[in-house]
C-alpha cells in the first residue's frame, strides 16, 4: 500500500468509531461513483451530443 493511504489510515483510527464508518462509507460511494462513471463515458458523449443537437434545433425551453 502507498504511504500515503498508510498515513490516512492512521489519522482515521485517531477518530471516533462512528466517523470513521462514515468516511469511509462516503469513500467507497465516490470510488463505486467513479468507477461507473468511467464505465458509462460512450453513454455520456452520446446524450450530450443529443442534448446539443436538439439545443441547436431549437426544441429546448428555458428553465
């Protein structure tokens, strides 16, 4: 493991028990985030070219 996750590791243990769960929650949520995030790049382009095309076109309100 990097040095780095070693000396976040130890800052963690000097916190109470229940905060360290809920960091730690909050970081597995933003890896998994981010994993499908990556996944899903072809899905994203697609939609924004669409998003742009039917701006273009005249067929978005404004909010």
């Amino acid at each position: 493991m990097v040095k780095e996750f070693e000396d976040l590791k130890k800052e963690l243990e000097k916190l109470p028990k229940a905060q360290q769960k809920e960091w730690v929650d909050n970081w597995l949520d933003e890896i998994k985030w981010s994993s499908k995030f990556e996944s899903s790049q072809n899905e994203l382009e697609m939609l924004a070219r669409e998003a742009s095309e039917e701006y273009r076109d005249g067929k978005t309100k404004d909010l």
